[in-house]
C-alpha cells in the first residue's frame, strides 16, 4: 500500500487548520475550561471502506502535540454502522478545535476509497486494472490519488509532468497521431513511454505504427474495445477510458484492455459518513 509523505501531509493539515480556525475557536473557547480533559471516539455511521487515518491524526497533533490519537480501525478496512475506528484523548478545547477538519479529510478520504472498492472488485477476476484520473480536488491530489489505492485500484500519473499522454487537442494543434508521436519522441528520454489518445480504429492503427507504448480508447463501446485488442495484439498497452460507469464495467474489462480509467473514482464521490463522539 503507498505511502504519503509527511512533509505534504504537514502541509495540507496547517493550511486546512487555518482556513478552518482563523484567529481562535471563539465558541469552544468560550463554553469549555481550558483545562478540560476528555476522550472522543471516532464513529462510522454508514458501511464504507476507511482511510485517512495520517490526516485526521495530523490534524489533531498539529494543533495539540499532547493529544493522542489510537487508530482503532486499520487503513482499508471495511467498517460497518456504529464502528469504532479512532479514539482521541487529551485536551477538550484541542479535541473540539480540530474535529472537523480532520473528519473532513476522513470523510472524503474514506468515500473515494469505498467507491474504488465498489468498482475494483468488479473487475478483480480480468486482467484489467482500475486508475483515476486527474479529475482531482485542486490541492488535494495527493491524498485522493492515496485514498484510491487504499481503496484496491492504482494510480496514473501523478500530473503533467511525469508521463506523455497526448490527447486529443494535442493531435489537432500538432497535426495528426503520427507527427504528436513522431515530435514527442524526439524530446523525452528513451525510460519515459509515450501513451497517446485515439478515437477510431484508423487513429489506433496510426499510433501503433508511430511506436506509441500506451493507447487511449476514448468514448468507444465495448464491441469496438474488442476490435482494438485484436488490431492491438499486445504491441501496445491499451487503457478504456470516457463512458464507462458501473453498470458496463464489466462489458468493458472482457474485451480485452489492460486498463481502465474513470474520472469519477474521484470528481463527484459521496463522503462516508463518519462522527466524533465525547466520552467523559
């Protein structure tokens, strides 16, 4: 399972405190002595998959380094209704301060992994693999990019800036799959593998002939994918992607192609529903 780095972690966590806390806790400050000690328990309130455990821990130590965070329930794990997954102990005021920023990162971490389980165990059985794509929350591609591993898929690249895929406004300014490929080839070191987007039949084979490595099947059905992989042949990893949803997953992964790609793993998932629950 991947990893975050600490330092982005630390990063994302203060600038969420201070969007969230601004110049102090004027409620908390005024209703809680500032001596008060307490526990709170993390609560699941619907089934899910959990995830965000470096977050929400961050958040709380960032704001009080006394704090202690006991992860209850381990990263991945399939939780159900009223499922304990973290106990937090210390300092009421700090607890209170930083609940909902670190339940926010919980939440939307916990519901881009329960929909990638949901979809990656459709198609454990093919040779197809999941990924997302870069339809991601501006800031937040890092840790959605980890909730859908945590979640059981992998990662595509990571940005612009670490894979070529030349899309289809690539082909148009630049004149057709051949002359993209062809140009792209002269710049990029001989380790990086140069994936471009087609639409038709007649475009794959002009990307199979300029040397292309990975081959996008954009917004075809599932009868021209097979075609593909036939015309294909295994000179080229070929990636599904555009018009896929739950419902023809499935049909998708039979035809052939090594991976599928879908935006939505990320874009418009429904957070998990999880609570924080006083103890004293």
């Amino acid at each position: 399972m991947t990893t975050l780095n600490p330092i982005a972690i630390e990063d994302l966590v203060r600038r969420a405190l201070m969007e969230d806390i601004g110049p102090g806790d004027i409620t908390t400050e005024a209703t809680i002595p500032a001596d008060k000690q307490c526990t709170a328990v993390m609560l699941a309130k619907e089934e899910g998959v959990v995830c965000g455990h470096p977050l929400a821990q961050a958040a709380f130590r960032t704001l009080d380094p006394t704090l202690t965070y006991e992860i209850l329930i381990p990263e991945g794990s399939v939780v159900t209704p009223g499922t304990q997954v973290a106990r937090i102990s210390g300092n009421a005021r700090s607890i209170l301060t930083a609940e909902r920023v670190a339940l926010n990162f919980m939440q939307r971490m916990s519901g881009i992994a329960t929909t990638t389980r949901k979809l990656a165990d459709k198609i454990k059985y093919y040779h197809a693999r999941l990924v997302e794509t870069r339809k991601t929350t501006p800031g937040l591609r890092l840790i959605e990019k980890y909730a859908v591993r945590v979640g059981g898929a992998l990662n595509h690249r990571y940005g612009l800036h670490d894979a070529i895929l030349i899309k289809d406004n690539h082909i148009a300014v630049a004149g057709g799959v051949r002359k993209a490929v062809h140009a792209a080839r002269k710049v990029v070191s001989h380790t990086t593998r140069i994936e471009v987007e087609v639409e038709s039949l007649e475009q794959l084979q002009e990307a199979l002939e300029s040397g292309a490595d990975i081959i996008l099947l954009d917004n075809m059905d599932p009868e021209m994918m097979k075609k593909a992989v036939e015309i294909t042949a295994g000179k080229a990893i070929l990636e599904a992607s555009g018009g896929i949803t739950a419902e023809n997953l499935e049909d998708v992964a039979r035809t052939g192609v090594d991976i599928i790609s879908l935006g939505v793993l990320t874009h418009s998932v429904k957070a998990m529903d999880l609570s924080l629950d006083v103890e004293l």
